[in-house]
C-alpha cells in the first residue's frame, strides 16, 4: 500500500536527482531536499521542463520523469565515476553524434565552466552540436590540446581528469 511516507520519499528522491543535476547544469537552482513537492520544487521542474523542451507543468509526466533520470545518471557519473569511462567504439566524438557519451560529454564541459569562464554554457540535449563542437574547442584549447572540436581519446582522458580535480592542468601537449 502506497502512503504519506512512500510519497515523501519519492519527492525526496526527484528532489536528489534535481539537485545533483543542477551542479552539473548551469543556470538550474540548487533545490533543497525536504519530501515536499511545494512551490520550490514546482518552480525547479518547470525550468527543467522549459530547458529540455517539454511541456511546461510543473508536474513530473513520464516524459519529464524519463529526462530527469537520464540526466541525473550523466551527471552522477560524471560526478563520482573515477575514471569517467565510455563503452569501446565510442570515440571519436565528433558533429552529428548523439547518445549519453554525449550527453556526458556536455555535462563535464558545464562542469568545468566553474573554472574555465572560456567555455560557453551548453544545453544538455545529448546531440553534438556546433555549441558542443565550439564548447570543446574552448576547453581543447585552454588545455593546449589540438582545438579539433573532435572529442578523441587524449581530450577525453583530460577532460575526464580535470573535470574530477575541477580544474586544467594546463600541460602543453605532445
């Protein structure tokens, strides 16, 4: 039987995954955890409706729901994994990709926008666009890496390792 508890932890827990997003997200409020779905929370869904390009409620449908998780799993890795890795294949990255290696992809270089102003911000949309391209580049070439636009294996061992340290080494490339 589902009751008063079971529905608080079930706001508690959107609530975890929307504050987790928002670190890796710029521009979304930190939410305060509390079991209670009131005007702050309302107001924290409908932005990431509005971002995300879903129907504006501010209620959690399944649509909402299935993008929450998705980008709470991107950012949560991000956040935790040591080293971030992606399935065999999966890189090179480059324009016209698309995926949750994407997806990951435009969540460390949010990230690292805290301490790289350089970096443009990005929609979380999981497609590789010109503004993920022209964000990489910023990141690449802040980095003294090759400013490719093209996601390879030495940007994303760096990226990977600056994002978790939260800042750029700035070694020269080979």
């Amino acid at each position: 039987m589902y009751n008063l508890t079971d529905q608080r932890n079930a706001i508690a827990e959107l609530q975890r995954y929307l504050l987790e997003i928002s670190y890796a997200t710029e521009g979304l409020p930190h939410l305060s955890i509390d079991g209670i779905y009131g005007d702050e929370t309302r107001a924290v869904v409908t932005q990431f409706q509005a971002r995300n390009g879903l129907t504006q409620s501010g209620e959690v449908d399944l649509a909402t729901w299935q993008e929450i998780y998705r980008q709470f799993a991107a950012a949560r890795e991000a956040r935790v994994g040591a080293p971030l890795l992606l399935p065999p294949g999966s890189l090179p990255l480059a324009l016209h990709a698309s995926g949750n290696e994407v997806l990951l992809l435009q969540v460390l270089l949010n990230g690292m926008r805290e301490t790289m102003p350089g970096i443009p911000p990005l929609h979380q949309s999981g497609h590789f666009d010109i503004e993920t391209g022209r964000a990489l580049r910023a990141y690449q070439g802040q980095c003294h890496l090759p400013t490719s636009g093209i996601l390879d294996e030495e940007s994303w061992a760096r990226l990977t390792r600056d994002y978790q340290s939260r800042k750029c080494s700035r070694v020269h490339a080979k």
